[in-house]
C-alpha cells in the first residue's frame, strides 16, 4: 500500500490541491448561509476543504449591530499643532 501511495505521490497531491482550489473559489464566490440550515452543513465541510476556518472565515451576521453604536459628538476648535 505504501509503494502504491509513493509511486502515485503526484497525483494525490495534484488531486488534493485541486480540490483545496475548488472548494476555495466556492467560499470566495458564495454568501454565508445560515449554519442551522442543511446548506450550511454542507457549506461548512466545504469551508474546511478550502482550508478556511478560524478567523478567516465570516459567520454570516453582521460585525456589529447599527442600533447600539451610539456616537458621541465633539465640538471643539481645530488648531494647528506645531
């Protein structure tokens, strides 16, 4: 099995790079679903075969939420600081 696995080394790390692109391009191209739905199910494997995961992944919602930002204003004078 293993002079098998030596004698076609080529061609496994051909095939499991093409599959790392394909899955790559699918989770660049395509929104994230909603993880409790059966295309997010499979939206996740494909996550992990184009090796995004972690950080480098969105979660499908927002990084935050408009309605709690509040923004407090300043007023002042600008000056020129030398």
């Amino acid at each position: 099995m293993i002079e098998s696995i030596l004698a076609n080394k080529a061609a496994i790390i051909e095939a499991v790079m093409s599959i790392i692109v394909v899955a790559s391009v699918i989770v660049a191209g395509t929104k994230t679903p909603d993880p409790s739905t059966w295309l997010g199910k499979i939206y996740k494997a494909v996550e992990w075969a184009s090796l995004t995961f972690g950080k480098a992944k969105e979660t499908g919602e927002p990084p935050w939420d408009k309605e709690k930002i509040k923004v407090k204003e300043v007023k002042g004078t600008t000056e020129k600081v030398d």
